[in-house]
C-alpha cells in the first residue's frame, strides 16, 4: 500500500500496551470503525474510517456519484415549489399514451 504525505501532528502520547495486548486511545474513538496499518519498521498507524456496505457501493462509482452530485448540487440552488398534481398527470398521459387500467 502506498504510503500517503504525513499530516502535521496534533496531538503525540505515549501508551502501554497491557497484558491482554490492548491500548485505550479515550472515549473520542468509541464506537468509531479504524483501520490498523502495522509497517515493517514496527510503526503502527490508526485511521479513523468510514465502511460502505455493498448494497451502496455504485453511489460511490461513475456516472452514478456525478449524478447525484449534480442533483445534491441542484436541490441546494433550487427553491421547493409545490407541484400541480394534475399538470403532472396531464404529462404523465401525454408521455406514456392513454392510460390503461391495471
């Protein structure tokens, strides 16, 4: 795995590891999924993550993610309206041809 650019350091503390091989890093991290990164010069990194289940994944991919950027995008600039029920049911017939009973 590449390595990215090292971050500035906020905050530095020395821990223990306990008997049962264990490190408390506090109560900001609870709950909290993280990736461990274990290097062969013995460093050991955490990163703080977020896990997209696979049901979600094409949100993420092209085209899909350009397209519901362009529609988050759109629904900021755009001021709700209310809809005309019946000019929507208008287009929906001229649309789809006379409407067939199901």
């Amino acid at each position: 795995m590449k390595q990215p650019m090292a971050a500035p350091i906020d905050d530095a503390e020395i821990k223990v590891v306990g008997k049962s091989g264990q490190i408390s890093i506090g109560k900001r991290y609870a709950g909290r999924t993280l990736r461990l990164e274990r290097f062969n010069d013995g460093r050991i990194v955490l990163t703080a993550v977020r896990m997209v289940p696979e049901s979600q994944l094409w949100t993420i991919e092209e085209p899909h993610r350009s397209r519901i950027e362009r529609g988050l995008a759109w629904a900021a600039e755009t001021r709700p309206q209310e809809t005309d029920i019946n000019t929507l049911l208008k287009r929906r017939r001229t649309n789809r041809g006379p409407s067939r009973a199901r």
